[in-house]
C-alpha cells in the first residue's frame, strides 16, 4: 500500500509538516507495511514555505520590512535558479507589531526586499504566493522596494500604504530593476479576485482591521492605481481575475514584474513535485484546518484531489473542522472528510490537541482503507 500523505497547515496548531507526519504515524499503527511518502501543501498563502522547504528548497534568511515599518527577519526558498517567495513572511499579518493593525498604512515593501534577495541569488523562475497579507496597497510597496517611483502631481513620492494610492498621478518605471527582464515569475493567486469592486482587494483589509469606511476609501485608492496603470501602462488590471489577491499584489506583480497569474494550489503543487510523488499510489491523504465552502472554491486540499483524480486515486480529506455535506466533497473529488472534531467536540481543545487527534484520525483511515494491496 502506497500512500502519499500531502495536508497543507493546520492553522493555529501545526505546520504542514507536523500534519504530514502525524498523519504518517497514524496510518502505520494501522498499516505497518504501508509506504508513505509526505508531501506537505500549500497555496502560496502563510505556512507555504514550510512544504517548499521539504521538498527540497534551501531556506535562506532575509531582513526585510514589516508591514508598519518595522524590522522583521523573514526567509526565502531557493533551489538552483528557482525561487519561492512567501509575501506573508514579510507583509503578513502575523507580522503586525503586537497585532496592532494598520488597514491604510500597511505596506508591502518588505516583499519586494524578498525579491530582490532572491534576484541577489541569481534565481531565474520565481513564484510569488499572495494569501495572508496586511497590506491593500496594490503591490505598490512592493515596486517601490524594486526602484519604481509612484508620484503625486508635484512629481513627490508617495508614502506608504494603500491609502496613499488615492494621490498617485503617474508611474516611473525608470529605476525598476533591470534584472527582472530576464526572470520569470509566476503569482500562486490564493483567491481569484478582481483588484477592485465589492469582491476586490480592499476587502482583505478587514482581516487586518479595517472596518467599512477604511475599506470604501482603499477601494477608491485602488480604482485610481487601476486607472493610472491604465493610462501609464497600457494594463487594464481592475477586473482582472487574481489581480486582488494578497491586497491587490496580483496586480502590481502584473504591471511591475511582468508576472503569470495562476491558481495559488496548481502552481504549488508544480514547484513540490506532486505529480512524481502520484505515480504508483493507492491513496492520498490531504488536509487542512477547516475544510468548508472556501476550500471547496480553491485551496491546497482540491488541488490535490484534482491532480489525484488525474491519476485514478482516491482522496480522502483530514480536518479540524468539516463544514460540508458528504455529497459536495464528493462532487469536488474527496471520496471522504473527517474531522478532529468527531473524536473532540470540544474546539479548544482539538486545537490544543491537533497533533495526537490528527494521529488517531489517520489510523481510522488507514484501517477503513486496509483492503487496498
């Protein structure tokens, strides 16, 4: 019995690792002679450099910018000429000083150091993740670390932040990096959302605190970055798909560094070799903290079961929380879903208790699936 074991992270208890090898251990007490390979997943969102890094990326360090300013100590992943970048590393909300938020200031900046690091490497194929940023700013700080200037009508730079955004009269790409010319670079889009609207990027700005007003008036910056995009750049970015992902990032990296935008677990599960990890399998074992509508939309956990549903294996899903019906996990490819808390009710403590919880879950399956060969 061949299993490949590819969970992406538990949110607020364990890594994608850890899940990977708690459920590995589960499925041996039931299947002590069962072949488990682990493949922890992402989406380009927060937690995503830990699966790049097991599969064989080099972590490297980096000072970079925080999303109000201060000094964070973040980290890339690179392997030869290839490159991951994780924005919430640097731009994220975890990165938020005491948690304070920041909704019009917050800025990212600090992803652009990220890139320049990876550019200092010499890396040639970069993919750029988008999920958990505290910034709305359309990538705007992101470009600046790069060398473009975003100026107000007196021909002044632009300070920080989305807000900001609302007095931008023109884009100087003079000073952009020249080494971006000959570099690839692909967005992991985590949402698939257009820069601008009552679906766009000033919505994510709520996670980082802004409330109903602070979003009207990021939005309105965001139209005016679209439209000076427009003008200066030739780039209608405001309804394209992705653009809004991580804060409008998807956007700026279009217009800025000449990006793809794809779907965040497609591309994910290109860079970690998901596909080699597929042949000979008898079952894969995914999951996530909260396997809900959102993740039925996008997310690590379908892209598996898609790239697994190419390969005729079944898929069966492991989470915190199960908040859909048998028949839409099906519909979306999961031959089952189970949830720490059928053996937990209580959901503190199967948070506090993921780990072993996540342990017992998996020796369930790997009984229930004994039969295989």
């Amino acid at each position: 019995m061949r299993v490949v074991v590819a969970p992406a992270r538990f949110q607020g208890s364990l890594g994608a690792g850890q899940a990977a090898a708690a459920i590995e251990t589960g499925l041996r007490r039931a299947r002590p002679d069962a072949e488990v390979v682990r493949v922890p997943v992402g989406d380009g969102g927060p937690g995503t450099l830990e699966a790049v890094l097991a599969a064989g990326f080099e972590r490297l360090p980096v000072a970079a910018t925080g999303p109000t300013g201060e000094p964070v100590a973040a980290a890339v992943a690179v392997d030869g000429a290839r490159a991951f970048v994780e924005p919430a590393q640097a731009s994220g909300l975890e990165r938020l000083p005491g948690g304070r938020p920041g909704p019009l200031g917050a800025t990212t900046r600090g992803t652009g150091e990220l890139l320049r690091a990876v550019l200092d490497l010499g890396a040639r194929q970069v993919v750029v993740g988008t999920g958990g940023g505290a910034a709305s700013d359309g990538g705007a700080g992101m470009a600046a670390a790069l060398g473009v200037r975003l100026l107000d009508r007196d021909g002044a730079e632009l300070p920080p932040g989305g807000a900001a955004l609302l007095r931008l009269a023109r884009v100087d790409r003079s000073g952009l990096d020249r080494r971006l010319g000959a570099v690839r670079v692909t967005v992991a889009c985590d949402e698939d959302i257009p820069l601008v609207g009552p679906e766009g990027a000033a919505q994510a700005a709520r996670r980082a605190g802004a409330g109903p007003d602070e979003v009207l008036l990021l939005d309105s910056a965001l139209r005016r970055y679209a439209r000076v995009l427009a003008d200066d750049l030739g780039l209608e970015l405001a309804a394209t798909p992705g653009a809004g992902a991580g804060g409008g990032l998807g956007a700026g990296a279009v217009a800025f560094l000449g990006a793809e935008l794809r779907p965040g677990a497609e591309v994910m599960l290109e860079l970690v070799g998901f596909e080699r990890a597929l042949d000979g399998a008898d079952l894969v074992v995914t999951g996530e903290a909260r396997l809900d509508a959102r993740s039925l939309g996008g997310g690590a956990p379908l892209g598996v079961a898609r790239a697994a549903a190419g390969h005729g294996v079944p898929v069966v899903a492991l989470a915190g929380a199960v908040e859909v019906a048998d028949r839409e996990l099906r519909a979306a490819g999961f031959e089952e879903g189970h949830a720490l808390l059928e053996l937990e009710p209580d959901p503190d403590r199967a948070l506090a208790e993921a780990g072993p919880l996540l342990e017992r879950l998996a020796e369930r399956v790997g009984r229930a699936w004994a039969s295989l060969p």
